[in-house]
C-alpha cells in the first residue's frame, strides 16, 4: 500500500514523482441550528430538525515535494493543468476503498532546488465507497430481504423484472418493472429491510454507500 493520492486519473507518485510530507483529512461540521427563546433554559436545538444532521463540505489539504527540480516547471505546468480549478475524484491510496469528491486549488514554490506543492480540495462531507453497492435477488411472496448501508442515508435504485408491491418501514409500495426510486424507501446507516409482500421475479437493488 502506497502513500500516494490518486486525483483523478493521476498518480502524485507514478505520474509526478511526488513525495508527501504532510496531509490533512478535515472532519465535515454538522450544520447546527439553534434558537434562544426567552425564559427558557438553555437554546432549542433544531439542528435535527429534518430528520437527520447536515454537514458543511470537508477540505483536504496536501503538501507534496519534488526532488527533481529540472523537471519542476513541466510538472508545475502538468499538475496546474490538470488539476486547479477542476472538481474531480479523489482517493487515498491507503484508504483505497473510499473516494472523495471536490474542487482542487494547487500552489506552488521551489527552494533550495527542492519543488514544493500544496494541493487543498473543497469536498463533499462523505466520502463514497469505490463501488455502487448492488445486490441482486430472486423474490417471491413473503420473502424478507436486509441491505446494510454506511452513514449516509440514501435512496436506493430499484429495478425490478415485474411490478410487486414491497413493504419498508411499515409502509407499502406498489411498484411496477424497471428501475425505480422510491422517496419513501430511504436507507439509513445500518441494516434496511424490505419486504416483497406481492410479487415474484428478480429485484436489484442498488445503492451509493457513504461515510463520514
């Protein structure tokens, strides 16, 4: 496992020959709500007033030094091209199963014939699982069905061979063949459960898992 950050389609260490010397994941901050009401003790705290906390976007900060300084203004040149100003994926290699996604700035200097580079992406607050979860199943009548999601709720993609009617959270759904998204079918973080409570065929259901 390297020790490289992959933006995009580029490498900090294949592509750039790069090394790291410092990086900082910031923590996304809840949007907090809070009211003062007179003669009462303490704020009413609203933040959860929607169901569930908002986060504020999470930056990423990178700094990064080349030892070539021969090659520093074609890579300046590369990097600035490639990466400033742009929204674009980007993973860890040492947390190569997640991703974040954001907006990139890039600064640069040399000194003492050493190249140095600070990249700082703008993110979203949850970084997302490489892969789209997708989970396929043969259902028939009465057939119960669990989905485990990360900490992002999400509404999931639902594709279905024939029409059935599923039951999540107490509460049914009619649904005919092909994908769907359904509002009311939202998973939380942990285990989701559906119900096919008429109806045979295949349901797939797929999902963007999200953490924190």
């Amino acid at each position: 496992m390297g020790n490289g950050v992959i933006f995009g389609t580029k490498n900090s260490v294949t592509d750039w020959d790069l090394l790291m010397t410092s990086k900082q994941i910031g923590k996304p901050e809840a949007r907090t709500n809070y009211i003062e009401i007179p003669g009462r003790d303490g704020m009413l705290d609203l933040t959860e007033s929607l169901g569930e906390i908002k986060y504020n976007d999470r930056t990423l900060t990178f700094e990064f030094d080349l030892f070539n300084p021969k090659n520093f203004w074609n890579t300046e040149k590369e990097i600035s091209n490639y990466l400033n100003g742009k929204k674009l994926k980007i993973t860890l290699e040492q947390d190569p199963d997640y991703y974040y996604y954001g907006r990139c700035k890039v600064s640069s200097s040399i000194s003492k014939n050493v190249g140095h580079f600070t990249i700082e992406c703008t993110c979203e607050p949850y970084k997302y699982k490489q892969n789209v979860t997708t989970i396929t199943n043969s259902v028939t009548t009465g057939s119960t069905y669990n989905y485990s999601n990360d900490r992002k709720s999400v509404v999931p993609t639902l594709t279905l061979s024939a029409a059935m009617t599923l039951e999540f959270n107490g509460t049914s759904y009619s649904i005919g063949a092909g994908n769907n998204k359904v509002l009311g079918i939202n998973f939380k973080e942990g285990i989701n459960t559906i119900k096919v409570t008429n109806g045979t065929g295949t349901l797939t259901v797929s999902y963007q898992e999200g953490s924190l």
